[in-house]
C-alpha cells in the first residue's frame, strides 16, 4: 500500500540528480508548516515596535526600563534556543515545536493581560523561550527532512516566514492604533498588539499534528521502521532504503556529549566554526538597522512620518530579496551568496558611515545604501546563516551543537541592539557604521576560507567533508 500511496504522488514530484522522484508537494507542505515557527519570531520581535511608545506612558517607563522592555524577549529567546537543542534530541523535533509554540501562545496572552510591567517582562521572557526553541528547531527539521537538491530554498522558507511576519505586523500595529484615539492607545492598542500573536501561535499548533516526526531523529532514537514510510513518501523507495542506511551509518558512532564534543579536536573545530557563522548576521548591524531604522533617518534628516514609510519601504526589501535567495540558493549555493552579500554590505557600511562623517547625509544617499544593504543582508547572511547551521554539524552533535550556535546568535543579537545606541551617543554615526562595515569584511573572509559549500550535498556527505578535513 505504500509503495502504491507513492507512486500516486509521484504525480506531484520532481527528479533530483540520480533520477529519483521527490515528492515535493508532500515536503513543501511540511516545510511551510515547520517554517511557521519563523512567522512567531517575526511577528513577535516587531510587535514591541508599535506597542513601547504606549507603554511607556501607560507604565512610566524611563529610558533603561524602555530598553529592557524591547530585549528581554531576547533573553528568553538566548535560554529557549540553548535548551531547544537536548531536549529535542531526547523527545524529538515535533514535540518541542509543539512546546515552543505553546510558550509563546502563553507569553502572548500574557503580555496582553500584563496589570504590571513585572508582569510584562515575565510573560515577555516566557515568548522568548518559545521563539528560542522555535528559531532553533524550524529550520534543523526542515534541513533533516527535505531532500538534499532543495534543502536550502525548504530550510530559507522560516526567513521568509520571519521577515513576513515582521512585515505584516508593521500593517497591523497602524491598524490597531487607528481604532481608537490616544487614551485608547494607551490602555488598550498595546495589548491587542501582543495579544494577536495568539493566532499564529494556534495556526501553528493545529497544523504540526499533520506533520511527521524528522526521520533522521527516528533513526537515532533506533527506529528506522517508523522513518522509512516517511522517507518513502519524500523520495521514493530506492533512495528511501538508501538514505536509511547512510543514516544509520552516520550514528555508527554515539550520540556526543557537551564534554566529549568539547575535548574531540575534529567536533570542536565544527562547533566553533558554526558559532561564527551564527555571530556573522548579528555583528554585521543588521538588527541595529532594523530595530532603530527610523531613528537612523530622523538623524539622516528625515521626519518622523517620512522615517515611518521608509521603516517600512526597509521591511518591503528584506522580504522581495528573501524571497529572491529562496531562488538562488540551491541555484549558486550558501557560499556564494554570502561572499556577494557580505562584500555588498561592507561597501554599503562604508558609505554610510561616510556620509555621516562628512555631513552629506541630505538628499536619498544614505537611504539607497541602507537599503542596498538590507537588500544585500536578505539575499545572503538573512537567509544562509539559517541554512548552514541546520545542516553543517554532523548528526550525532547537531542538536546540541544547533542549540549552541544560535544561543550564541541570540546572544550577539542582544548585545549589538544595546550597544547601538551608546555607540551612536559616544563615538557617533560614522564610526558606529564603519565598526559593522569591519565586521562585514570578516564575515566575507571567513566565508571565504573556512566554510565549505554545502549546496546538493545530503547531511550525511557534509559530514564526510569534516571527516577529510580533520584528517588532512
């Protein structure tokens, strides 16, 4: 009956490189829904956007508790994504989907309801647990499902979810604060920004019962039976059966623990360089724009509602060009894209941080090359960052080692949104623009002599790679 389910599907298919059909209906489906959990990061990390100006009165906030309001999310988020990781690989990857989404429903309604600010920032905190493990385990799933031809487009689907989600919550917080006049913004607007979150958040939780647990988790948790129909349905029964073997093959060796993969010379290269990786899209600035984008344009010149449309003209980039690396990148690979970005972002960095510096900030310039830069952070770091950690640690280490990396991304984040703005007082805009202009010519060098491409190449042959090269 399988086998007759599969052939009836191949309908709906496509032939990877050895001339196997891919059913890419069946893993698209599954990938938009893992990718879900990207929409609750997005929607949840802009939805303070609209929210803090209300609560700042409602509460009296002063500056330092503005800030905190804004980043305690990421806090939750550092502590979700370090446990997101060992839990996942002892329970499996839906279940803890299934876990972050409900903390983040909860912190959701939480924050709507908050009577307190105390009260805010715990239901804040307890969002960012869900968004941690969320962030954390959509594209792992993905890359450990979708076949290898495909997996970056399937993997760069939770950046389009992201951006997207951000995007539609710029719309939304306008909406909602045009209901009601300003009293009404202040009692009431802000918790209705939070609070539609909760629909997100129970779309994704409906929809994960239809999706199946990751084969490669059955296949370490010794259940290779239950992952073949699964990858029968992905592939077809040839290279279902092959898959499974290699799979297994790859486990050969135990599951690593934190210290043997600390003390094995071969796993600790791997992890620190997926820990980079993982600070190369936060120490290039990118959420210092986004978050502070309409600050950057009230300081180029511009008025507040001129700084508003170009906010969300920035937002409209972020998702076009996503959606243009989606394209790309399993078409040039992870690598290439990264190398063109990151060379385009130093460029960008750098002019900007000359027209601060010489005064000569009047007129489109620095506006054409923040969104040049947006465009170029989109298209390369925004998208392939989460691709390359969900598939370049080796099996037996990937959940922990994915749930370290983007513990450090998390990490990278937080410390780069609080230190902007001091930089920008103390040693002011041009500087500011040129130290993530540096970081940007890092990022293009480290690509360029450490990471491996890894486009068409199945988890298990990126695997290989690091086995060659710790022997050479």
């Amino acid at each position: 009956m399988e086998n007759i389910a599969v052939e009836k599907e191949a309908v709906e298919s496509r032939s990877d490189s050895t001339g196997q059909q891919i059913n890419m209906r069946f893993v698209t489906l599954v990938a938009i829904v893992a990718a879900l959990g990207g929409l609750l990061f997005g929607f949840d990390t802009a939805a303070v956007s609209g929210a803090i100006g209300f609560m700042k009165i409602r509460f009296g906030l002063n500056q330092v508790e503005v800030g905190w309001a804004v980043s305690c999310l990421i806090v939750g988020c550092i502590f979700g994504a370090a446990g997101a990781g060992g839990i996942s690989d002892k329970f499996g990857r839906k279940k803890v989907l299934y876990a972050g989404a409900v903390l983040y429903l909860i912190g959701s309604v939480g924050a709507a309801l908050s009577p307190s600010f105390s009260a805010y920032v715990i239901a804040r905190l307890v969002s960012g647990l869900g968004i941690g493990i969320t962030a954390t385990l959509a594209p792992l799933y993905n890359a450990e499902i979708a076949p290898a031809k495909y997996r970056g487009r399937l993997v760069a689907l939770n950046q389009v979810a992201i951006v997207s989600g951000i995007l539609l919550v710029y719309f939304l917080n306008l909406f909602i604060a045009g209901l009601g006049d300003d009293a009404w913004d202040i009692s009431t607007a802000w918790r209705w920004m939070f609070g539609v979150g909760a629909v997100p958040s129970i779309l994704f939780i409906i929809l994960l019962f239809f999706v199946p647990e990751s084969p490669r988790w059955l296949i370490k948790q010794g259940r290779p039976a239950d992952s073949l129909p699964i990858l029968l349905r992905i592939h077809g029964e040839e290279l279902a059966r092959k898959e499974v073997l290699d799979i297994k093959a790859s486990f050969n060796e135990k599951q690593a623990t934190m210290r043997e993969m600390l003390s094995d010379r071969g796993l600790r290269a791997i992890l620190i360089v997926g820990i980079v990786v993982a600070l190369t899209q936060q120490i290039t600035g990118i959420n210092a724009v986004m978050y502070y984008a309409p600050e950057i344009f009230k300081a180029a010149g511009a008025g507040t509602d001129a700084s508003l449309l170009q906010t969300i003209l920035v937002g409209l980039i972020n998702l076009v060009f996503t959606l243009v690396s989606i394209w790309l990148i399993d078409k040039v690979g992870r690598k290439a894209l990264v190398l063109v970005g990151s060379s385009m972002m130093t460029i960008s960095l750098a002019v900007i941080g000359i027209a601060f510096h010489t005064g000569h900030t009047a007129g489109p310039l620095v506006m054409i090359f923040i969104l040049l830069y947006v465009a170029s952070f989109a298209i390369s770091l925004g998208t392939a960052v989460w691709v390359l950690l969900s598939e370049i640690f080796p099996n037996r280490i990937r959940g922990i080692a994915t749930a370290i990396a983007n513990m450090a991304l998390w990490a990278a984040n937080y410390v780069v949104t609080q230190a902007f703005p001091p930089l920008l007082n103390t040693i002011g805009s041009a500087p500011t623009f040129w130290i993530f202009g540096a970081m940007g010519l890092f990022t293009f060098l480290f690509m360029w002599r450490v990471v491996p491409e890894t486009k068409g190449k199945s988890l298990e042959e990126i695997e290989s790679i690091w086995i060659k090269a710790d022997r050479a």
